[in-house]
C-alpha cells in the first residue's frame, strides 16, 4: 500500500502482512487541525499587501515576517499531514514526523481504557482526541488529537478488540 501522494506517510510497510494484519482504519487529521497554519497564511498574505503601502525603507520588515509565517505555515501543514493514526486487526499505530519519522505501536491486549474527549467546539465541528491508558506508562500513543467521528472511531477499535476475544468471548462474523 504505497502512500497516494508524496506528503503521505507510507503505512503499508510498517503492516505484518505474512502474520494477516489488516488495517480497519486510517485517521487523518480533522480539517480543524490545520486552522492554525491558513491563519498564519491569511496573515501573510496581508503582510506582503502592507509591503505596498509601507514607506519603501521600511518594506523589509512586513515582508520578511511574510515569509517566516508561509514558512512556519507550511511546516505546521506538512507536520499535521504527515500524522497518521492507523487501527488494524492487531494493534493500533501511529506513524508521523516531516523530516524524521516516528512509529508507535499498542498492541490491542495492551490498551487498557480510551477516553475520548470532545471539547464543545470538537462536539459542534465533529472531532475529538484520544486518550489511551496502557499497561506501560509512557507510550508515543498516550495523545491523539484531531480525529474525525471520535465515537465510530472509538466503536471501531471496541469491535476489533472484541473480535480478537481480548475482551469477554470471542466474537465471529
């Protein structure tokens, strides 16, 4: 499973594909978590308009500040595009980082509780953020924030611990 575009993480590669591991769901973030970046764009883009209208001496400044924001907007882009939160039939992983990469994986038997938390503004825009408690206490997959439909994410995770039987009897389709 090649990534379809070049800021995608490659997921397919970090699959046990010889030990049947498939993948349920792969969470991208909300539309949310890229808020902060078209803000610091919108405010560029007003920054390189004020160049025009700025003493000439002092044009510099508004358009430097430009450029540092498109670039610390295009670096929060491409940090949040390249998180992925990926559940499959055998544990739950979460690959991300732009110039160095990191994976954290849970296997299903370690995950103890899941606490979704949706902020009011999450509940109106539909995400929330995962919380999940292990057996060991620091994990790189202790926070996932920005996720879209956090119940039918979550109720996916619940059906797929149930189906493996580590959780009550084993569920069978």
């Amino acid at each position: 499973m090649r990534s379809a575009r070049p800021t995608d993480p490659d997921i397919g590669r970090h699959l046990l594909r010889d030990e049947g591991e498939v993948i349920v769901d792969v969470v991208h973030h909300h539309w949310v978590a890229y808020a902060v970046p078209l803000l610091e764009s919108a405010v560029a883009v007003l920054l390189l308009g004020a160049t025009s209208v700025v003493p000439a001496q002092v044009s510099t400044v508004p358009f430097v500040l430009a450029l540092a924001l498109f670039a610390h907007a295009a670096w929060g882009t491409a940090r949040e595009r390249k998180d992925r939160f990926v559940i499959t039939n055998m544990r739950v992983f979460r690959v991300h980082g732009v110039l160095s990469q990191r994976l954290a994986t849970m296997p299903l038997h370690r995950i103890l509780d899941i606490t979704v938390h949706k902020p009011l503004h999450g509940r109106i825009l539909g995400f929330g953020h995962f919380i999940f408690e292990s057996a060991a206490q620091e994990q790189g997959l202790r926070d996932i924030r920005y996720v879209g439909r956090p119940d039918e994410r979550d109720l996916a995770i619940q059906r797929v611990v149930q189906r493996s039987g580590l959780r009550g009897p084993r569920v069978v389709n």
